[in-house]
C-alpha cells in the first residue's frame, strides 16, 4: 500500500511539472520600435521658433539607433545629437543632448505618422511641452518629411 502510494505521488509530481505554464513573452518596448520607425533620413520641411519661420542653414537630419545627425545643405555635419525617447508617455517624449563638449539639450514631444516627424522642444531648463503647438514663446518645432530608411 505504501509502495502505491509513494509511486502515484512520484507520478503526480511529475505530471504536475509537466504541465507548468510558459514564461510570458517579454512586452514590447514601444521606444525602440519607433527608434527603429525614425531610422533614416528625414528632410526639413517647416521649422519654427515661437511660431516664426526660421530660414535654416540645415536640409536634413539623420536618425541611425541613437545618434541623431543634423546635415547643411552642403552635405557636412552640422550637430550631431545623442537621442532618447519615452514612447509611454503622451504624448511621446524625447530628449536630445549634443554630442561632444557642448551641455546642448533640448527636450519635448513627437509625434510619428507613417513618413512624417514633429517634434517640438524647448532648450535648456524650460518645462517640456505637453502638446505640439510650436506658437508658444521658447518653443521650437519642426517638421520632418522622410527621405529614405
């Protein structure tokens, strides 16, 4: 009797691990999807300082993992920026710091529409913007139109 019953608790045992659940998939991180989304080559098409035109010596911008390039009409380097992002949040932040000796930052919202990119940002300490209504005073906005991933 004992013999029986030490077999069906081993067996019981066993079958009981056999039918252990499958760890979760790992949740998207939804900052890295639109990093790889922002990937490529953007043009400028509208650019703004509280609410006014601005005439710019940059032509495009350049996204490849975290690094951001801003480009002249030239085709040399302009600025090149370290960027983060924050998908979770809506809308969506990010933040950019210049690369190299510069404390350079500027930090705001985006939005991302199939080949179209605005963002709009402040510098420095300002409070980040909660919308991407550029005709703000100290706000900055501007307009991407992609050119190639």
């Amino acid at each position: 009797m004992r013999k029986h019953l030490a077999i069906l608790l081993a067996a019981g045992g066993l079958l009981s691990l056999a039918f252990a659940p499958a760890p979760l998939p790992k949740p998207a991180v939804p900052s890295k999807d639109d990093l790889k989304e922002m990937a490529g080559t953007w043009e400028i098409v509208e650019r703004t300082s509280s609410g006014r035109p601005l005439k710019s010596k940059l032509s495009t911008m350049a996204i490849a993992g975290e690094r951001l390039t801003f480009y002249r009409a030239t085709g040399t380097v302009a600025t090149q920026w370290v960027l983060t992002l924050d998908a979770s949040k809506s809308p969506r932040w990010f933040d950019r710091r210049r690369d190299g000796k510069s404390n350079a930052m500027a930090h705001g919202v985006y939005e991302l529409k199939g080949d179209k990119l605005t963002m709009c940002y402040v510098r420095g300490g300002a409070d980040r913007p909660t919308d991407l209504d550029g005709s703000k005073p100290g706000r900055w906005k501007e307009v991407y139109k992609r050119l190639k991933r």
